[in-house]
C-alpha cells in the first residue's frame, strides 16, 4: 500500500507505468477536496525558482513576471515576490541571490577582437547560448568584429532521437560559404547532435547523431584545408562513451572523461602535449594565430613545437567543438567506439592529438563531478579556471551565509508580510547541471526558520545522468524531508522538457504555467485527513 505521506512520488510511478518517463512526464498536481488544486501561485505570494546555469529557465521565468508577456494569456500578478537563484538574464524584474560576479575579461573571443580579426561562430539554435554567451566568459554582445550564425532548430520533431542528424547540414553549408573569406581568422563550430541525441534512451539514433558528426567533420576539414586553415577539433565534455551504467542500465546525462584535442594543419610539423585541461584551449588557438595570451589565462599552448608558416603569413584558424564526444579507451558500452567514424578514427591514429581534463575541479566544479555544456565553453574561452555557481552556493551553505541572503529571506518576508505562501520551483536531482537538491533543502531549512507558513514545492524532472525511475525517489526523498521538517509540501511534479526550454516552443512553457497557475494537470488526492484542510489553498 503506497504511504499516503508521500502521494507525488506514488503518482510519478503510477505515471511510469503508464508508459511516462521523468523528461517528457505530463503535470501532476496535488488536489485537495472536490478536486481542488492544492499550492497554486496566487497574487501576494513568492516564488523561489532554484535552478542555476539559467539558459533553460528564462521563459518560465519570463511568463510569470514580465509585464505585457506576449506568447501566451498570462494571469497579471501585482504582488509576487520573485527571486532566482543565480542571474537568468540581467532585464529580468526579479531579485538574484548569487549575482554574477562580473564578465570574464580577455576570453578568446575578446584578445581576437582587440586585435582587429575577425571571427566567426557557427552552430544551431541548440547550441546559440553556448557559443555566444558562455564561450564569451557570460557576455551577451558579440565583440567587434564577431560574427554568429545560428542555424535555426528544427521544430517537426518532439525529440531529437526522430531527427539524429538536426541541423548539421545547414551548419556543414554555412561554414564552407564562408571558409575561404581571408577577412575571418578564426573560425568557430559546434555540432551538437552527440550532446542532445545522447540524452535520450535510443542506441541506434544515438550512432546516428555520432556518425552524421564524423562526416559533417570530415567535410569541414576537407574545406579548411583548402582554404589554407589550420584545424583544431576538440569538445566540451563527455556523454555517449559512457553509455552504461556498471549494473548494465542506459546512462543518458554527461560523464567525467577526458575529451580528445585534434591538430589538423596543412603543412603538419606540430606536436602537442599529451595531456591537458579544457583550459588550454584558448592558449593554444592564440599560440597558433600568433598572439600573445594574455596574463589573465593560465591555462597553456599544448603546442610543444610549430612550423612557421611561409614568409610569415598570418595564420587562419577553424575549431571544431563536437559537443559531447568524450573518450574512452574501453569499447564495451561506449557507443562512440560502436559507431562508424572513419574521418576521427584516422585523424587520431596520424595526428598530433592530446586529451584534456573537462570535468570536476579542471572546469570550476566540485571534485568527481561530470562536464557539461555551459562548464565546457566558458573554460574552452577563458583559458582559465572559473568556479561554477554551484561551487559558490555550497560554499555559502557550509558557511551559513547562505541563510542570510537578502533576496532569499526578502522574498520570504514579503509573502510572509502579504499572507502569501512560497513557492521553491526547480529540478530534483543530485546530479543535474541546472541545479541540487542540496539546494533545495537548505531553501526548506530557511524558509522554517522565517516561519514561513505556506511552502509549496513544484518539481521539475529529467533523465540525464540519472538511473531509471530516479525522479519517483527524488521527489520521495523531498517529500520525506518536508515531513521530517515540518514543512513544505510538494505540490506539482513536471518533465523538465516542458519547463527549461530555450528555443521559444512556447506550448510547452505554457503547460508548465497552467499547472503552476491554474492547477491543470493529472489530479493527485492529498493523502492527509481533513484536520489540515486549513493549509490547502
């Protein structure tokens, strides 16, 4: 007999066997008596929306509190308190608890500018964020004389695992238009399909994405060298060499391997350092243009010898990201090795070659934890070590100044002061990049010590980096953490693929709002007696 104390994660599982995962799962919510939604978001109350890295959590964001919101009918909130965990976007009305600490001066992006070269980024809409903003060191402008093309991400299709090969095609054509411009230095790609399609539970659309990057590679290459450029080819974390679990279950999120670093010139000569860290990249891209990196990057050239070129003509120089694609020596559960990749299977038996660090401390992240895209590009830019707002945010909870934020305990005040309740909105996971549990709780543990009477928790799930069935024992584990302490109920439960979308799929944010806002979604009966009719709402 399920615990009727803990009806969400019951109602997650039920939801499992009706054929739902924790990414895509449908809304839950809590119901009181006559089917009334339980903790909706109401006019005087506050909202605590957790989550960090911030790309996926803007339009959510965006339709609870922007004035004129224009997507989809929206309730207008005069008094809702909001505040982020970190800064999502700096024209956001909300207060941010752990306000960024400033743009990383002299990226990669900016010594090439300041030397009056021009640049070039390409990839799909996908990855827009990742070769702009962070690769930039948290900038939203392009320098002076960076260029992007954003090849737009298709929309036909709900999960990438129909349509492995995404947008690589328009991505391969963009650069090769552009290629032979002498006025373009440098040239950046990002293919993501290894990344996005490795997210999901499909092996076969998985070789897909991985062989369709290893020709797509292939072409660019073929064009850069004739065009006279040197090629690098590197990534910015792991994901599908680790396709396993030990136990033999299917790990789909981010892992901690080394990724490979590839130096494809037309003349050869070079030698590079066997080993590195994701940090050495911009040092190296520099030592190959002829500049000089600047002081603020410490991370070095791999280059351990070079071959100047031909009356000392400036060099041109195209990298490749292939987002995703880690190594492993080991073949068993490693769908990289699995697949059919003839252009990186002989670059990295005849190529200078090396492979970097791009996960835990080497990428500003707690120790033995996995890459990800965000960590990934900005150390790729900043050719130095930049801690991770989770890093941060844990320190601040050890230390107690966490329980003493301004915006944390103002927005507390503010419902507490307007009779509203609080909402803490965000992922359940130990793992995710976009945010912690660990998080969440010390959220709980302050909002009870503000005697805060009405908390309510609205859980967003996924399945990356996580086992099967995870989101059911996540939101158990809150669940019981509420009861252990005294407070907060969970009062939603949503796939993360209908709340942290940044490709304006509007519909799906909208879901995601009417559950919070409205309540709509598959009932959940409270399981409590009618003694605590007095809390629901």
């Amino acid at each position: 007999m399920a615990d009727h104390k803990t009806v969400m994660a019951q109602a997650v599982r039920e939801a499992y066997e009706r054929g739902q995962e924790d990414e895509t799962l449908l809304p839950l919510v809590l119901t009181g008596p006559g089917s009334r939604p339980l903790g909706r978001i109401r006019d005087g109350d506050a909202v605590i929306f957790y989550n960090i890295r911030g790309e996926r959590e803007i339009e959510l964001t965006r339709s609870l509190v922007e004035k004129g919101f224009p997507f989809f009918p929206v309730r207008a909130f005069d008094r809702l308190s909001f505040a982020t965990m970190i800064e999502y976007a700096p024209q956001l009305p909300v207060q941010v608890a752990f306000p960024p600490e400033g743009e990383v001066e002299m990226t990669l992006s900016e010594v090439i500018s300041r030397r009056g070269l021009g640049q070039l980024k390409v990839t799909e809409a996908e990855k827009a964020v990742h070769v702009g903003y962070f690769l930039n060191g948290k900038r939203q402008e392009p320098f002076a004389g960076e260029e992007r093309v954003i090849v737009p991400t298709r929309k036909d299709v709900t999960l990438f695992d129909a349509a492995p090969e995404m947008s690589i095609a328009g991505i391969v054509a963009a650069v090769r238009e552009r290629i032979s411009d002498g006025g373009v230095s440098f040239i950046l790609v990002n293919f993501p399909n290894v990344d996005v399609v490795g997210h999901i539970e499909n092996e076969t659309a998985v070789r897909r994405a991985v062989e369709a990057v290893d020709r797509a590679a292939g072409e660019v290459l073929e064009a850069a060298l004739r065009a006279g450029m040197t090629t690098v080819i590197t990534a910015d974390h792991g994901t599908v060499e680790k396709w396993l679990y030990p136990e033999g279950t299917v790990d789909t999120g981010h892992t901690d391997s080394p990724v490979p670093f590839l130096l494809v010139s037309p003349g050869g000569g070079e030698s590079l350092r066997p080993e590195g860290t994701l940090t050495d990249v911009a040092p190296t891209i520099l030592d190959l243009l002829g500049i000089e990196k600047p002081p603020a990057m410490t991370g070095r050239s791999l280059l351990t010898s070079r071959v100047p070129r031909d009356g000392g003509a400036p060099r041109r120089v195209l990298m490749m990201i292939l987002d995703g694609w880690g190594y492993r020596a080991e073949r068993d559960g490693n769908l990289i090795a699995a697949s059919h990749t003839p252009v990186m299977d002989r670059l990295w038996a005849s190529r200078p070659r090396s492979l970097l660090a791009a996960a835990g401390e080497a990428v500003g992240l707690p120790p033995g934890t996995v890459g990800n895209s965000e960590a990934g590009h900005l150390h790729i830019g900043a050719g130095r070590v930049i801690y991770s707002d989770r890093v941060r945010i844990d320190r601040a909870i050890e230390d107690g100044s966490f329980y003493e934020n301004r915006a944390f305990r103002g927005v507390m005040g503010e419902a507490k002061g307007q009779g509203g309740a609080l909402h803490l909105m965000g992922i359940v996971s130990f793992f995710s990049s976009h945010g912690s549990l660990h998080h969440l709780f010390a959220l709980l543990d302050l909002a009870r010590r503000e005697g805060v009477g009405e908390v309510y928790i609205h859980a967003m799930l996924g399945r990356r980096g996580e086992l099967p069935a995870s989101g059911a024992r996540y939101v158990e584990q809150v669940e019981r953490y509420c009861l252990e302490k005294g407070v907060g109920r969970v009062a939603s439960v949503i796939g993360r693929y209908w709340s942290m979308d940044r490709e304006d799929n509007w519909d799906r944010i909208e879901k995601t709002y009417r559950m919070l806002v409205y309540g709509e979604g598959t009932p959940v009966p409270d399981g409590f007696s009618s003694a605590n009719v007095a809390q629901w709402r």
